[in-house]
C-alpha cells in the first residue's frame, strides 16, 4: 500500500495527492509556486514541532524561576523572553494543527494543547515584566506583574497536561505499514 499525503499551493489553492516519498517538494502546475503539506500529515507534523517548542518553553521557564529564587533577576529575565518565544511558536504551530487535523479527537487535543501554551506564554511576558520592574526597583509594580502571572499560569493548570505526539494520535503513527 503506498503512502499518499495531500499538498495545497498557497497561491492558488490547488490541491496535489501524492503518492511515495514522504515530504517531496510539490511545484503547483497551474501557478509555480511551492505546494505546502496539509490535512492529517500536516497535523501531525505541526503537533510535533509545536510540542517540541512547548518542551523546550517549560524547561525555559522552570530554569528561569529558579534563577528569580536566586535572586539572579537578570538573568531570569532573559529566560523568561526565550520561553515567551517558543510558547509563541508552539501556538502558532498548534492552531496550525488545529486547522488541518480531520478527526475531533486530535483537534480538542491540539486545541487543549494551544490554549495551555497561550496561557503559559503570557504568564512568561508577565514574569519578564516583573523581574524588569525588580530591577528598576518598582515593588509594586513588580508584586502585580507576579500576581498576574500567578494567575495565567493558575489558568494553564485548568487544561491539564499536554499529550505527547504518541499520544496525541496513537493511531496516526508515521503512516501506513505494507
């Protein structure tokens, strides 16, 4: 059985089955512009990328709240802009994700996914604020960009944990076996 993915030309929306090699490059015969995966193959790799800068994000911003323990504000600053940075791109390629998937299961899964990294992704630039206004030595404007932050990421806690890609579409694995 041979493996078919789905491109569309993002100029004139032309759609391409193809079959064999996985991610070819697809040149749209009507306009010559470069066709771009989608459907369930996008999804998947979307998901994929997005939970990888999600990972990458968490690991950021528990670094740079243990180095605002520390006292080393500074320097958590610079953590907490990086993870705000990868959130953000986990976002994006969430709700790409979202677009593309065709099975409702997937889609409510990606759609936890992004709401959970919006949610982490402003309590980061609310934490970047606050470890700004420490160091300019505004207390009171740092203790509320904490309390706002507290409370993005009391909101994140409410979606629960983001599915792995293995479990996010356990059926859906790298395509179909011969």
């Amino acid at each position: 059985m041979a493996h078919v993915e789905t491109y569309r030309c993002a100029g004139c929306g032309a759609e391409y089955r193809v079959r064999g090699d996985p991610q070819p490059k697809v040149t749209c015969r009507d306009c010559g512009r470069e066709a771009d995966l989608c459907g369930p193959a996008a999804a998947r790799r979307e998901y994929r990328i997005g939970y990888t800068k999600y990972r990458e994000a968490r690991r950021q911003l528990s670094d740079a709240m243990s180095l605002v323990e520390g006292g080393a504000t500074t320097l958590a600053r610079g953590g907490f802009d990086d993870a705000a940075a990868d959130f953000e791109a986990s976002v994006s390629h969430f709700t790409t994700a979202v677009r593309e998937a065709d099975d409702e299961s997937f889609s409510e899964c990606a759609e936890r996914a992004r709401k959970k990294a919006t949610c982490l992704w402003q309590a980061v630039e609310w934490l970047s604020g606050m470890t700004f206004a420490s160091e300019q030595g505004e207390r009171l404007r740092a203790r509320q960009h904490r309390h706002d932050a507290e409370n993005r990421l009391r909101a994140a806690s409410e979606y629960g944990s983001v599915s792995g890609p293995n479990e996010a579409f356990p059926a859906a694995q790298t395509g179909p076996t011969a």
